[in-house]
C-alpha cells in the first residue's frame, strides 16, 4: 500500500476498527500468474492466542479458483475500506481548494490454512453472529434455526480458510493536511448531510429492485392498522 507519512496509520486498535466496522473485504491472490479478487465478510479475532495483529476467518465457494492458492498456503491481500467520501471545494471555510477523497483503509497480509470439520462450522455461527449483532434488540438469527440439511447442503460447497496476519498497513485522510478552521467546517458540513447514511441502504434496495424488475410481482400498499381499510372504487 502506498501511505504518504502524513496519512500513515499505525495503531493495531484503529487497523482493527476499521476491519469489524466494514468486514466486507476484498481478498486478492494470483492464481495462474494473473491477479485474483475476491469480496467476502471476514471475522476478525484478536487477542492471546491469535498472533501479534490477528487472525481473519472467512469462506468461499468450492468452485472459486482461490481454492487451490488456500490449500499451498500461498501469501494473500486482503483490502478492507473504511469511511469514505468525496471533498468538496464549498465544503472548506477558505479559498481556494479543489476536490478531493477521504477516506480510511486497511490492507492485511498472511498465509491461509483450511478449516474442516467443527472450525468451519463455527466461522459461519461466529460470521452470522457478528453481523445479527448489528440488528439487536431484534432477536438474533441462529444457524440452528436451519434445518440440518440445508445446513449440511451449504457447507459441501464452500470452503473455510483462517488468515494469521503477519502485516498490517493502515491509512487514514482525513484532513490532517487542512488548515483546523477548514477541517471543523468539513465536519459541519458532513453533519448538515447525515441524511445521506440512510441513502446508501436506499441506494441498495434500489439496486435490487431495478435488477430484479422481471421477476418482482408489485405489491400493494402496506394498509396502516389505525386507518380505515382500502375499498376498490365499484
């Protein structure tokens, strides 16, 4: 990863942070002298036991071709992204200034090993658990809530890695290289949007829903229970 100093990250706790807060990463290896991607959610341990930066777990489909590079323990990326968004030029208390990204990112390295057997079962209860987690109060979806055999039919078609870091490189800009009066008017204006987190869930339910035109039957109105019920005109 190329880091300016300026934007250096360093500490093991923010790497860490930026890894459970945005699991979804990309895993990256060369398979047959061409470089290989591939998105998947992570599960992040830390702590004894784990190494000096931690140990990712994730799974992947039988038939992806990183398969082969798990099994020879070959060296992977994984590239996770943080927060991030573009800069305006009106976003700045001064002038002048032109468009930038910031953003926090972190690239993780290490030598997989395949789990079998009870490991794998537990990356995806621990998998399910982390993002269920985010749903609470709602009641948390278990895997045992699955009938067995579907369960059993999932696992014969994927295959369970850990990932013990040996590297971490971290970066994060936002702003260090502004004056202070320009980065607390950035902030203020990044306030003044927070509408805009509630538009990225919109974006995706969009996305579905455009994707999957030809097979969405339209529904009707959800009635409210305190209104009086809907009559078809006669």
């Amino acid at each position: 990863m190329y880091v300016p100093d300026l934007y250096r990250a360093e500490e093991l706790a923010l790497h860490h942070e930026v890894i459970e807060a945005h699991p979804f990463g990309m895993l990256a290896a060369v398979v047959d002298g061409r470089v290989h991607g591939t998105h998947i959610p992570f599960v992040l341990d830390k702590g004894p036991g784990h190494g000096p930066y931690g140990t990712l777990r994730g799974h992947l489909s039988r038939a992806n071709p990183v398969v082969p590079v798990l099994h020879a323990g070959e060296e992977l990326l994984v590239a996770f992204v943080g927060p991030h968004s573009y800069i305006r030029p009106d976003d700045y208390a001064s002038e002048p200034h032109f468009p930038t990204w910031n953003y926090a990112a972190v690239h993780a390295y290490g030598r997989p090993r395949v789990m079998e057997g009870a490991e794998e079962l537990r990356q995806l209860e621990d998998l399910i658990a982390h993002e269920e987690a985010r749903f609470l109060p709602k009641e948390p979806w278990t895997l045992d809530r699955a009938p067995s055999e579907l369960v059993e039919s999932f696992r014969s078609g994927i295959v369970a890695f850990e990932l013990p870091l040996d590297r971490l490189d971290g970066i994060v800009k936002f702003g260090q290289n502004k004056q202070p009066e320009d980065v607390r008017a950035q902030i203020s204006s990044f306030r003044a949007r927070a509408a805009e987190a509630a538009a990225s869930a919109s974006a995706v339910a969009d996305r579905m829903e455009s994707h999957n035109a030809g097979r969405l039957t339209p529904q009707p109105p959800i009635q409210d229970p305190t209104q009086p019920p809907i009559r078809k005109a006669q």
